[in-house]
C-alpha cells in the first residue's frame, strides 16, 4: 500500500453495514455502521431486502470517507467481507433483485436438504463444492 492515504474495510453482515477507513499505518481513522430489518415472512423463513442493504454499505461507506476527509480517489485498497451463504437473485437487465434476498438463517430448503442427503448426488456435491447438503448454503 506504499503511497495510498488510506484502506477503506466493509463489513456487510447479517444485520447490518459497517465501512471503517484506516491509515497507511494502520490507525482507525472513522469508522460508520447502519443496521438495516431482516424480514420474517413465514415460520423458518429469514429475508432482507437486498436494496437495503446496498444503501446501508453505501451510506456507511460515504460517511466514513467524509468523517475520515478522504475521497474514495484516495484509497489504496478496499477489503469486502459478507454474509456468504445470503443468496441474491439480480435481473442482468434491470440490475434489480429478482425477490428478497434469502439469508443464511433461512430453512426453507431443509426439506429438499433432507431428501438430497439420501442420494448419489450428496456426494458429487460435496466433492464439487467442499460442502455439505443443507439449508444454510442457501444457494
């Protein structure tokens, strides 16, 4: 990062956004974070609207800049972590979520789960993808 003002790190988890701005050595420099609803709209269902959360890591990364007085031009390097197993279906052409986003927590497939366990192809996917059948790889 030789040369770079500052890192910019985004933190977007599972109830909320958070976006921290560090020094080139490593000093918190400010630091913003906005939570945002899950959905619930059925037992065993957990959903977030994924517009929501892009305006949560938008807005925190926009005040984070502004509280540390740096422009994005500025950074060096910008860290992303996530949800993971939170699945979002966009629409290639409108560039809009398809349905609300079905978050890790979400056991609607524990059924399907259930009976693939039982199959030649529980194998395949684990050697395919290093993971197990169930509900919490929601894709």
């Amino acid at each position: 990062m030789r040369g770079a003002r500052a890192v910019l790190s985004i933190d977007q988890g599972t109830t909320g956004s958070r976006a921290l701005v560090f020094a080139g050595d490593g000093r918190l420099l400010a630091s913003s974070y906005q939570e945002f609803p899950q959905y619930f709209p059925e037992p065993g269902r957990v959903e977030h609207d994924a517009e929501e959360i892009w305006n949560s890591v938008e807005a925190t990364i926009r005040q984070a800049l502004a509280d540390a007085g740096l422009a994005a031009g500025e950074l060096g390097a910008i860290g992303i972590s996530n949800q993971r197993e939170t699945t979002v279906l966009w629409d290639r052409q409108t560039l809009r979520p398809v349905a609300p986003a079905i978050v890790w927590q979400d056991r609607r497939t524990a059924e399907r789960c259930d009976e693939l366990r039982n199959t030649p192809v529980a194998e395949q996917i684990r050697r395919t993808t290093g993971l197990i059948i169930d509900p919490y790889f929601s894709a």
